[in-house]
C-alpha cells in the first residue's frame, strides 16, 4: 500500500457545502497546482483548505519522506461539524432558529508513480 500524508481540521465555521465546493476544485490536481487554485479562490473555505494542504504536504515530506514535485491530492472532502443553534427574534414576540454550520476539512496527499 502507498504512503498517503493526511491533514484535518476541525470544527471550522464555515457550512459543509461551500467547502466541498472548494474540495471539488482541487480533487485530482498536482500540489502546485491546488495551491495556486486555493490562492486565487476567494472564499474563507479556500483559505482554511490552503492550510490543510501546506500541513498534508509539510507531514508528507517530513513524516513519509516523500518528493514534493510529485505530490497530488488524492482525497479532499468536508464533513459536517457540530451546529450551533441561536435564536433570532421576530415581530409579535416570535423567534426562528438560525444553524451556524461547522466544518471538518481533511485532505490526503500521495506520489505519482
């Protein structure tokens, strides 16, 4: 079985669904490559992806000895954290939930052949 350098973070406030759109974008692609994606992509959920990455691939070169150039991201998905629920006051005394959406990001790196 190949060596594979993972890197998760947790509890990051930021909804399930707009991350894995930006899981999406860098599935499949060299390191450079998503690192570049991730840069120019303008969401809080690309910056929390961009550092999930340098860390998989910090683990990778460091823990597994393995050549950065040929690094790519075989895996990146967000779960869905734990919701905070907070109320919101409407008229006539009245009150709505509001989900603040929480995140778990994780991404695994392996070498091309």
């Amino acid at each position: 079985m190949e060596n594979t350098a993972k890197a998760t973070a947790k509890y990051i406030r930021v909804s399930p669904l707009k991350a894995s759109r930006v899981a999406d974008l860098i599935r499949g692609k060299n390191l450079k490559e998503a690192l570049a994606i991730l840069k120019f992509a303008n969401t809080k959920s690309a910056r929390e992806f961009e550092k999930v990455v340098k860390s998989a691939a910090a683990n990778a070169e460091n823990n597994h000895s393995m050549d950065a150039s040929k690094l790519y991201v075989c895996e990146a998905y967000a779960n869905q954290g734990p919701t905070l629920k907070r109320m919101k006051a409407l008229s006539h005394g009245q009150g709505t939930i509001i989900h603040k959406r929480s995140s778990h990001l994780s991404v695994a790196l392996k070498e091309r052949a």
